[in-house]
C-alpha cells in the first residue's frame, strides 16, 4: 500500500512537473512569438524612411520654389520705380505671397 501511495505521488509530481514545463515553453515561444512581431513592425517602419525621405525632399524642393518666388517678388517691389512698375510689383508680391500661406496652412500642427 505504501508503495501505491509513492508511486502514485511520483506520478503526480511528473505530471505535475511536465504541466509546469509545458506551461513554460508556451511562455517562451509567446514572448519569441511577441519579439518576431517587433521585428516585423520594426522593418515595416524601416522600410518607410526611404519613402519619407523622398517626400520631404521633394516638398522641401516646392519650398525653396515657393520661397525664392516671395524674394524675388519682394526685390522687384523694392526697386520699382514707376507707379506702373509699383502695382505690378505688388501683384506679385501679394501672388507669391498667397503660395507662402497655402504652403504655411498645409503643414500639419
């Protein structure tokens, strides 16, 4: 009789045992399974920044465009002489400047 009750303590505690062991292999392949999804979103993101920078590259471009325009408006405002030349400078001051405040509107806060 003792010896039912041993073996069948030492059965309980390998099962006991293995429940605990298997229990801890689903936590390592969840927390593996977790990283490898951090991974994948890390590369994801990685591979977008290629694609930001173009963009920045080319809207930096519309801005130096947009920009030089303004100085160049300014400039001929500046050095009009006649009425006539005034107005028409004007123009295009307040035309150059109205692109400055599209492009000043459309960044994002």
């Amino acid at each position: 009789m003792a010896t039912l009750i041993i073996i069948g303590v030492i059965v309980l505690l390998g099962i006991i045992f293995a429940s605990m062991y298997n229990s801890l292999v689903k936590l390592k392949n969840n927390r593996e399974n977790a990283f490898a999804d951090i991974d994948v979103q890390l590369k994801q993101r990685h591979d977008l920044i290629p694609q930001l920078v173009d963009t920045v590259k080319g809207y930096a471009s519309h801005e130096k465009e947009t920009l030089d325009r303004v100085i160049q408006a300014r400039n001929g405002a500046v050095n009009a002489k006649s009425i006539d030349e005034k107005i028409n400078a004007e123009n295009q001051l307040s035309s150059a400047l109205s692109g400055l405040k599209i492009t000043l509107e459309a960044i994002p806060t």
